[in-house]
C-alpha cells in the first residue's frame, strides 16, 4: 500500500549539482546561472496554464537570443534526429543560416496560437509604416512536444495573447525556472515527469555554451544517469507496489503508441557561422543518447543552435546593399571544446528537467510520478557514482 505524503512531507526538489554534488557532469565548469541566459543577450520567460479540474495542464517559453533580434540577426544551424515533430521557421534557418525571431517552445496544438502571437507581438513593437505596411520579415520559431497525457490539446488553451505576453516579459540574468513550468508543463520524459530544463558550459577561457531543454520523451527502462540503468532499478522496485507497477505500464503504453519528442534550444556567444553551429546542433545528440533517447520512431527530437558571436543586420532599408561586412568566426580547431561542452551541458538540461519536475495528476485522472530523488541518492551510491 502507497503512503500519501502531506504537503510538509513531500521532499523539496532540486537541481542535480544540488542532489548528487559529487556526480561527473564533464570537465567544463557551468556558468554563474548553469542556465542558458548566462549567454550574454539571451532572454527567457515561462509562464503555466492551469484550469478545468486538472484537465488543463499547459504552458509557454519564450526566448529572445538578442533585444535586437529584428534587425540584428544571429547565425543559426538545425539539426533533426527524428523528425515526428514541428519547429517552425527551420527552412528559413537552413536556406540562410539566419535566426531573426524569438522562440517559443509550447505543446503541439499551441503551434498556431504560437505563430499568431509572435507575429502579434512584432507588430505591436515592431510596427509598420504610414501606410499600414509591414517593413520587415520574418518567419516565427515556434517548437513543440506532445503534452496530450496530462493536459487536455482540445481545449486549445494557450491564446496568442499569451506569447505576447511572455515575450514582453522576457529576462535576462536570472536562471531559467525548472520542471513542471513553461512549455514542459505538461510533459513527460522516461515515464516520469518531464519539462523544462536548463544548464550551462564556459569554454575556452572567454564563451559560454548553454541549453535549454523541453523533455518529452522515452520509456522509463532507458533511463541512464552517469551510466547507471536508474530506470531499470525503478522498475524493479515498482514490482512491490502494483499501484505503481500499474503506473508505469500504463504510461510505458502510452509511449509506445506516441513517444514524444525533445526540443533542444543552444546558445552560446562564442562567433560561430552557420555550418559550425549545425555541427553543435547535431552533439545535443550525445547528451541525449546519455540520458537514454534513442530516437523512436514517433519521436520528435529537434536540435537549434544559434551564437550571439555577431550580429548580422536583416530588416534594415536604410542599409546600402553593396556595403561589405566582415565577421569573426573560430576556428574549426576549437570545435571540439564546444562538442564536449554542448553533450555535457544538454545531458544536465535533461537530468535538471526531471528533479526540479513534480508529481502531476491530469487530464481524465492520469498520473505521472517525479523521480523519486531521495531513492536516486540510494541508487548512486550503491554504485559508488556518488
């Protein structure tokens, strides 16, 4: 029989670096944050849905790399590992290596709403001219994950008023929030709760390399933390508990049918071009092959790298076409630092969305547990990793 805790009883939630501070997370410090707005420029908002008796279980993030994205442009790569999923604006970043829109990450049936107000956003701030007309381009980024377990998609919950509010509430210098908050409300990753994650890398002695995750995805006999089979040693230990047991297979089932998805979002002001950082795109695929994604084939696992390195003017009529510009970029030869820092910074991204996530009971009664931290210590320390 389960013992319902009280709300005094629950155990806090907390980082990794805070639960394990003796694990090996790779040979790059973090920065101040361990957050993707240690990225100098970088902005971040997340805001949660809630209603209708636990039907409603929703959210918001938005990320702006630069306060000038309309006119300064940042260099931009993608990479697609499987492509069960949607992030708007990819043709344009691939065609021009180009980033000259915020990005918003949400659940799948909030694309629309996404668009929309993004576009809301931009005329409202950007404006247009004494004639009504529109003077930039744009094409919006929006990404998603599948949140229809835990939150009811048919209420098409998220209006675009709200990306316009949560791209004018954008803030740098402080950690993004954790778990169960932004986009990642409604999400869940290994079978347990999932949402948003964050960590960051300084490289190189003066750039920063960070990511913003929002984990969607995996069964939970995959999950790996530093090597250790965490998700298997759960399982067995639900075997005991049928309540539990009956749990997990009802959200491995679940799964199975629809997987789910990632969305990685990079950011770093190291100056990179376009082709570079779709090879930093591609290493978020390391982080995540640590942690247990494989891949399926219903998943949607979709990677954006951008650089604050330059800025790249886009939007600006006043600019003769034939000026030329140069730009500073690295050198091929330091990209290693930036593989390593990237893989290592996404697996703790991923790792920080599943002990800062809470328990959530949802949409018709579904349930889905958080990580159980106190029994994760046990577990690492059996296998001396801690």
């Amino acid at each position: 029989m389960r013992v319902q805790l009280s709300p005094e009883q629950v155990p806090r939630r907390m980082r990794i670096r805070e639960l394990l501070p003796d694990l090996d997370l790779g040979a790059y410090p973090p920065g101040p944050l361990n957050s993707i707005t240690d990225v100098p420029g970088v902005h971040v908002h997340t805001q949660e849905i809630f209603g209708a008796q636990g039907a409603i279980n929703t959210g918001v993030t938005c990320i702006v790399p630069r306060p000038n994205w309309s006119t300064n442009a940042c260099y931009a790569g993608v990479f697609r590992f499987n492509g069960s999923g949607e992030l708007t604006g990819a043709h344009l970043i691939e065609e021009t290596g180009l980033l000259c829109s915020p990005i918003v990450l949400t659940g799948t049936f909030n694309i629309g709403a996404a668009h929309q107000g993004i576009y809301q956003y931009a005329v409202k701030h950007l404006g247009t001219n004494k004639d009504g007309q529109l003077e930039w381009l744009m094409l919006p980024v929006v990404g998603e994950t599948f949140d229809g377990y835990l939150h009811d998609c048919t209420s098409f919950a998220v209006a675009p008023a709200h990306i316009v509010h949560g791209l004018e509430s954008v803030v740098a210098g402080e950690p993004v929030r954790e778990g169960n908050v932004g986009g990642g409300v409604g999400m869940v990753c290994h079978g347990l709760k999932g949402g948003t994650g964050s960590s960051s890398r300084q490289v190189l002695g003066t750039y920063t390399v960070a990511a913003l995750v929002q984990a969607n995805y995996g069964q939970l006999r995959d999950l790996r933390i530093a090597g250790v089979p965490v998700g298997k040693i759960l399982t067995e230990d639900a075997a005991s508990d049928p309540s539990r047991q009956g749990m997990y297979e009802e959200v491995a089932q679940a799964k199975a049918e629809k997987d789910g998805s990632i969305i990685v979002v990079l950011a770093t002001d190291a100056p990179l071009h376009p082709a570079q950082l779709q090879r930093v795109a591609k290493r978020a695929t390391v982080g995540l092959a640590r942690v247990g994604g494989q891949g399926h084939n219903l998943s949607g696992d979709i990677f954006l790298a951008f650089s604050t390195g330059n800025e790249i003017p886009v939007n600006q009529h006043k600019r003769p076409a034939s000026v030329a510009r140069t730009i500073d970029v690295l050198d091929d030869s330091a990209l290693n630092t930036l593989f390593e820092a990237t893989a290592d910074a996404v697996e703790e991204a991923i790792y920080n969305a599943l002990c800062m996530a809470e328990s959530l009971q949802g949409f018709q009664g579904h349930t889905i547990e958080a990580l159980p931290l106190a029994r994760l210590k046990e577990i690492m320390r059996q296998y001396q990793r801690v």
